[in-house]
C-alpha cells in the first residue's frame, strides 16, 4: 500500500492559479500510475488527471483540459497538479490517488489502491 498526503489547496478567485502538491510513502513509487479526483458537495468523486508511472503518458477530464497540468518526480516520490484559470465549479474537495497494481492506469475509482485524505479547493467568483 502507498500512503499519500495531500498539500496545497485554499482559497482562490476566478481566473487565479493553485499547486497541489501529494507526497507518497513506499519504495515502488515509480512502478504506480498516480492521479487526481475531485469531489464537490452533493456530488459524486470524479477522475480529473492521471499521470503514467514514469510520466510520459497523462489523461484529463475533458472540463480541465488546457488549464490543468499533472506532473510527477520519482526521484521525491511527489505528484503534482498544476490548476490555472480556476472557475467556480472546480471548488472541490481534491484527492491524490494511486493505482491498484503496478503498472496499472488509472480511468476511473475502481483503478485506485490509496487515497489521501484530501484537500479542500474553493474557487469564488
């Protein structure tokens, strides 16, 4: 099992630019697809990125694509999502997640192993 922390949510305008940063435990952290899933209130936990094991291959939901950026760095066992020109309706409560198997990616839920324990992101307008 990997153990994960989030950091880095808070509170932002629209328009403005949030980091979040998740740190994981364990030493096979380069063989585990890591992503990112939102859960607002009322409303179910959704995929929003996913980055392969050693990061050449990443995935969005279609409402983030070109304003969010995940990224990775296996030697700090680290995984990062960069959240530009935030709207309103990306207020969420933002998980980091890793796969269930090595080498598996990450689509939906049913592909996470660990989870963090989240981090709050509020987004006014």
């Amino acid at each position: 099992q990997v153990q994960l922390v989030e950091s880095g949510g808070g509170l932002v305008q629209a328009g403005g630019s949030l980091r979040l940063s998740c740190a994981a435990s364990g030493r096979t952290f380069s063989t585990y697809s890591m992503g990112w899933f939102r859960q607002a209130p009322g409303k179910e936990r959704e995929f929003v990125a996913e980055i392969s094991h050693y990061g050449s291959m990443t995935a969005y939901v279609d409402s983030v694509k070109g304003r969010f950026t995940i990224s990775r760095d296996n030697a700090k066992n680290t995984v990062d999502l960069q959240m530009n020109s935030l709207k309103p309706e990306d207020t969420a409560v933002y998980y980091c997640a890793a796969a269930r198997n090595q080498y598996w990616r990450i689509k939906e839920r049913t592909d996470v192993g660990s989870w963090g324990q989240g981090t709050q992101v509020t987004v006014s307008s």
